[in-house]
C-alpha cells in the first residue's frame, strides 16, 4: 500500500507544489497507457449520457483522453496555475468544465457516474476520501483510481542503481525511498489502494507495464515535477541535478530508460 505521506513533508506540503512548477509539469510529466482508459471506460460503462467528476486534474492530460470520447467531465483542481493549463488545453471540449476547489473541502449536491482520481488519489484526506466520493456517485455508481509508478524492469536498472549513491550523498532523506522501488512482480503488493470502508466492492488491480526514453535534461525536468524533490533546499536539489544529469551524459550515453507500471484500482458502489 502506498505511503500517504513522504518523510520529506506532510501531504498538504507535498500537494502544494505543483502549482509552482505548471508548466513543466505539463511538459514532462507522463500521461497513461491508452489501455487504461479503455479499461476504465469499459468496466464503469460510462458513455455520452454519463457524469463524470475528476479529482486533481493537473493540466488536463487524463481530462483530454476522455473528453475526445465526448464524456462530460467536471474536473477539480487544488492549483490556480495548473487548473489554467487545463481550461487552455480543454478549452474546444464544451462538456468539459475546470473548478479550482479543494476536494477535502469543497461542497455539492452533484451525483455521478464515476469518479476518478489519477495520480491524485493519495493527496486526498484518508480519513474522509471514501466515504464523501460515495456520497456523490449515484446507485451503482463507480470509483476509479490510477497512477504511474516507477519500477524496477530490466531496462532502467543500471540506471537506478547507479544513481543509488548520488541520491545517498546529496539527499540521503530520498534514498530510501529510492531504494525501494518494486519489481513489475509485485507492484501490485506494494503500491495498491486498499479502499476499506465498506461502501465499494474492490475489484483486483490491473497492471500496464511501459517505459519512456529520457534525456539529460528531460529527466532532470521530470523530477522538478515531482513534490519531494521540490521541498528541497535549492542548493540541494540544483546540485541533486546536476550530479544526475552528468551521469546520464557520461556513463549512459546521454538517455536512459526509466520503467513504469500504471496501476488502475477500480471499485464499484455497494
């Protein structure tokens, strides 16, 4: 199971990041299996008629895949910045409409036919998430989580291995975290959403293996995105990249392949 909260700060600090970074967040951040939505659409049956809420939107990359299915969507977004590129980026979609809203906090007597969260799911409050997205899907009515994790694969091991020791002498507070990254065998063990509450009947994960080629400069883009690395010190995480950056460019011929798994919980209303 996902830890909700990284050592390096609480979620609400975590969460507050993305924000800052919107644009390259938009430009680097991966999207998702095509087969995942496919999946998602195919399990829930949504269609034309359907009511769709998404949680924490970024900049609309899932929002598109769906919208191109003229679905009708609201989609949430905590930050001001990201929820801008989103309306950019959706703007020919008319059944598509972006709130900045805080999920935790926000109030509405709207029901659905599925909620989805897409590498979202964790930055909502756990003691409350299940029991207020069941009070907003109708009968029936279903919940769909997903998320990229990186993984461990073949392809990129060199590559996380030999970054071991940068990651232990300049930020040891993320080495662990690091270290511990699963194999595509048990990801599913390790990374799974156990939604407990009762109101859902869990279906098993389903697991989409994939990978992408990064450049020096593409993958040190790509971690500025991300919310742990953020939190560091600037001199830290400056040095941070350009340690990294040079050992892409020198032991690894200027690209590496970095492994990811998307993992899709899917549950449906009780």
């Amino acid at each position: 199971m996902p830890r909700e909260i990284h050592s390096i700060g609480t979620r609400h600090e975590l969460r507050s990041t993305f924000d800052r970074v919107a644009e390259q967040y938009d430009a680097n951040r991966p999207s998702y299996p095509p087969a995942v939505f496919e999946d998602v659409i195919r399990i829930s049956g949504v269609d034309g008629k359907s009511h769709l809420l998404e949680i924490g939107c970024g900049t609309g990359h899932a929002t598109q895949v769906f919208a191109e299915r003229s679905l009708c969507i609201h989609a949430i977004e905590l930050g001001e910045h990201m929820a801008d590129l989103a309306r950019r980026r959706l703007a020919r979609f008319p059944r598509v409409s972006v709130e900045v809203a805080d999920f935790d906090r926000r109030t509405t007597n709207g029901r659905y036919d599925l909620v989805y969260a897409a590498t979202a799911w964790h930055w909502l409050d756990p003691a409350t998430r299940e029991q207020k997205i069941a009070s907003l899907l109708r009968p029936s009515g279903w919940l769909a989580i997903w998320r990229n994790q990186h993984i461990r694969n073949g392809s990129s091991d060199d590559f996380v291995d030999a970054t071991e020791q940068t990651y232990a002498h300049l930020v040891p507070e993320l080495a662990l975290e690091r270290g511990r990254l699963p194999s595509a065998a048990d990801v599913v063990a390790t990374t799974r959403y156990d939604i407990t509450s009762g109101l859902f009947a869990e279906q098993e994960p389903r697991v989409y293996c994939w990978r992408r080629a990064y450049s020096s400069a593409e993958y040190v883009a790509m971690l500025n995105t991300h919310s742990d690395h953020q939190l560091l010190p600037d001199d830290r995480r400056d040095q941070l990249f350009t340690e990294l950056a040079a050992l892409i460019d020198t032991r690894f011929r200027g690209s590496v392949i970095k492994d990811y798994a998307a993992i899709l919980q899917m549950a449906q209303l009780a």
